[in-house]
C-alpha cells in the first residue's frame, strides 16, 4: 500500500479508486530483482485481493527444451513465473488477457500492465487502466487499489491529436497488414498523447485494432486510441475529442505508410531464417487464417516457423484438430511467452520475417534478429517457397 500511495503522490492523486481486476507484467523475468520482489511478497504471504492474470514469463513451459538461452536466467525466470502463480494470480501467461472468456467490461476500473494489454483494454473494450509496470502492477492487484488519475479520469481520454485516412486507398484500408504500419506511425508522432483515428472502415476487426494499438504503444507511448465509428467512445469526432479541437491534425498518405514500412525492416540479408507472428498472441481468429494460407501446404527444410499464443487459445486449436495440422505442415505453437523476449529462435545467418510491428520494434535489440516486416500471406508464402516472396499488388502506387 506504501507503493501504491507513493505512486499516487507522484500522479498528483488525491484519492484511490477500486480496480476491478488486474494483469502483471512483472512475471517476466527482467534481472535478480524481478526474483527479489517477488518472493518477498510471497514470503510475507501476500495474496491477490482481484482477479490478476499473468502476462508473458521467460519460458514456455511446455515446451521448455526450445530455451536456448542461459540456464541460470532460464531457472530464475521458472521461479518467478512459479512466485506469482504462489501470490494467487491465474497461470494464463498470455499478453493478451483480453482473449480470455472473462474481460473487462466499459467503464470499469482495472490496473492492466503490458502495454498492449493497456492499449487494447482503454480503447476498444472501454475498461480504464493507467500504464501500470512492473511491482505496481501486483502491488495494486494485493490492495485491490490504484490512484483516481490519469486515464481512469475522463478528462484524461479525450482525443489530442486526429490522423485522417482520407489519402489511403480504400483496399488497403481492410488489409490486416495496415494496422501494424498504421500503428507505428501514430505511435511515433503522438508519443503520449491520446490519438484519434477518422477514416477506419466501420468493420474493423479487434484483431486489426489490436495489431494497431501494439504497435502505437511500442514505438509511442499510446495507452488509449480512439476509432471514430469502430472504438465504444468515439461514435463521433466530436465525441472522441470530448468537444474541444484537436491540438494537432495528420493527414495520412499512402507514401507515409510505405515509409514506416519499410523503417519496420532492418535485414539486408536475402537468406530467409525464420518466420514470427502471434505478436501479441495469436487469436483463434488468426490461426483459422494461418491455417486457410497454409492450404495442405509445409514449411520448408530450412526454415522454422514461429506462433507465439496464450494457453486457452491452444485448446481451442487443439479440439478443432488444427494444432496436429499445423505441426504436420512445420509450424511451432509457442506458449507462455513470446520469440522476442525469450532466444527460441535457432542462431545463424538471414532474416526473420515477421507480421507485427512490435516484434520488428523489438527483436533486434532484445534477440539481435535481422527483421523482414510482411503480411501474414506474404511470410507463409515465403516460408513455404523457402525464400523472400513480396506481394507486388499489396500496396498500391508503390
């Protein structure tokens, strides 16, 4: 509570309000004192006051022998996974909770870390969470508390800056591998601010905003985006800049989002190693998609095939027989964490292609993958064919 109350002093709240549920980051092994805090909490016989769920840990823990990292950190990181399953929250492991059957619903007060957890949680389920990190994350799920500021108050949601679609062809305006560029390109111009977006066809999926918000709070700090027509508080501009002009407006062009495109590519390399998608956890919807590009087809010699997804989503792939499908055509369902977090991925020469803008964001640094940013058909075609395939009608006026 002493940390939940400092926390509060240093964001200028007079009061703490009720969270309803919460969701750790802080399972993920980040260095000796991510163990430390932990199993002091434990050993004090903490326990969960809310229903908290756990992000990502260092380890999938059914597959452990695809770890190809320190065994040291690899222990440290089971331990951590295992103190928090001790405190009372739910092995779930996923960064994306908000697939679980259980969500937040509109209006209600959470404390939500991971960031695209946080993104996706404001602005298309409607919850309200700040970015909680790691430590107050479980500290506010122990208390069942956070501090009444920032983006729990509505003041605080209203829309900042607009970035219109209005130069954005119509086709390519569905395509699932807008959202991601999309993203990136809000995140880096809005950096903390709330954005709006004018423009999105009212049949936006949640995978798309999902994909969206990701990369938006990866290469920004978006916690909270509003979609005029497709988000729960933005059924108009107006309402979604809660009647004020926009500070700053965008117009966003095609040539804009080809340029982040190609910024979300780092490898030079021709070579193709691997292929990552499930950033942030595959849904069933996806791996239904993955399974229709596949089409009888396999992966080939040489290259390995990545789907990170949370647990309760495996079991639905299982009871529908498309786990043993995928595993037939050479494709690897991780759990439990993700590739650019934790070294899975086999060492060598080439490129990973990848279709989430997070991952791109991250990898490099975290992995030190060359990265090829693709379309999901675009890195399933090139892993089946064992090389780069580029759809060349993908982006129009290219």
């Amino acid at each position: 509570m002493r940390i939940v109350l400092g926390l509060a002093r240093a964001m200028g709240a007079d009061r703490l309000l009720d969270v309803r549920s919460a969701h750790v980051d802080g399972c993920l092994y980040q260095g000796q004192v991510s163990l430390d805090f932990a199993e002091r909490l434990v050993d004090g016989g903490a326990r969960v006051a809310i229903p908290t769920t756990l992000n990502v840990g260092a380890l999938d823990l059914l597959h452990p022998e695809r770890y190809r990292g320190d065994h040291e950190a690899g222990e440290r990181g089971r331990r951590l996974m295992e103190a928090y399953v001790s405190l009372g929250c739910r092995p779930t492991w996923t960064c994306a909770p908000y697939q679980l059957p259980a969500r937040p619903s509109f209006g209600e007060h959470v404390a939500w870390a991971e960031s695209n957890a946080i993104v996706f949680a404001n602005s298309v389920l409607g919850a309200r969470t700040e970015r909680y990190g790691d430590f107050i994350d479980i500290c506010a799920a122990i208390t069942g508390r956070a501090p009444d500021a920032g983006l729990h108050r509505a003041e605080k949601r209203r829309g900042e800056i607009v970035f219109r679609m209005s130069g954005v062809p119509e086709r390519l305006l569905r395509e699932d591998v807008l959202f991601p560029v999309l993203g990136h390109l809000v995140g880096k111009r809005a950096g903390t601010m709330v954005p709006v977006l004018e423009g999105l066809p009212p049949a936006t999926t949640e995978d798309q905003l999902k994909a969206l918000g990701a990369a938006a709070a990866s290469s920004g700090s978006v916690a909270l985006f509003h979609a005029v027509g497709v988000t729960p508080e933005a059924p108009s501009l107006y309402a979604a800049l809660g009647g004020r002009r926009p500070g700053h407006e965008v117009e966003v062009t095609t040539r804009d989002l080809v340029r982040v495109r190609d910024s979300l590519s780092t490898g030079t390399s021709s070579r193709l190693r691997a292929v990552s998608i499930g950033t942030p956890h595959a849904s069933l919807a996806e791996f239904e998609k993955l399974i229709h590009l596949l089409a009888e087809s396999r992966v080939r010699a040489g290259v390995e095939f990545f789907v990170s997804t949370g647990r309760h989503i495996l079991r639905q792939i299982e009871d529908r027989g498309w786990l043993l499908a995928l595993e037939e055509a050479g494709v690897r369902v991780v759990t439990d964490t993700c590739t650019y977090v934790t070294p899975m991925i086999p060492p060598g020469t080439g490129v990973v292609m990848t279709n989430s803008a997070k991952w791109a964001h991250y990898a490099p640094a975290n992995i030190g993958a060359e990265v090829l940013f693709a379309s999901t058909a675009e890195c399933v075609r090139s892993a089946v064919l064992g090389t780069i395939w580029r759809d060349p009608e993908l982006w129009p006026g290219e």
